[in-house]
C-alpha cells in the first residue's frame, strides 16, 4: 500500500507540473531561456554534423531570438 506521503508528494508534483506548463503557454513564464537552451542544443548538433540546412534554420532562429529576447548571440557562417 502507498503511503500517504508519497500520495501528498506526488498530488504536489503533478500540480506544480501542470502549472508551469499552463503558466509557460499562456505566456506568464518568459520563454527567452527556454529558446536560447534549444539553439545552443541545435548549434552544438550543427558543429558536429555541418549540415547547411540546420545552419541556415539556426541562423534564422538566432536573429529572431535576438531580436525578441536581447541576447548577443552571433549568426553562423554556412558557407
């Protein structure tokens, strides 16, 4: 038999969950971190397999993040 703490531990988790996800997608959460996480995740994937494709894609998603967010971040050179 779960104990009831476990039970209270897990109720907890679940609903602190949920309220980031809602919180994330109705905008209250700033997504900026988030974004930059995924294009440094991308750019370290682009060194390893330079597939121009990716770098033009990342490269569009630097820009926009610059733009949106205010970070520094340098365009790629794909050629």
């Amino acid at each position: 038999m779960v104990s009831l703490f476990l039970k209270r531990v897990t109720i907890i988790g679940l609903a602190g969950a949920v309220a980031i996800v809602i919180l994330y997608n109705v905008g209250l959460v700033d997504r900026c971190p988030f974004r930059q996480i995924d294009v440094v995740n991308d750019l370290k994937k682009y060194q390893i397999t330079k597939d121009p494709e990716l770098c033009a894609n990342l490269n569009e998603r630097i820009i926009a993040l610059n733009n949106e967010c205010g970070t520094e971040m340098e365009v790629n050179d794909c050629g």
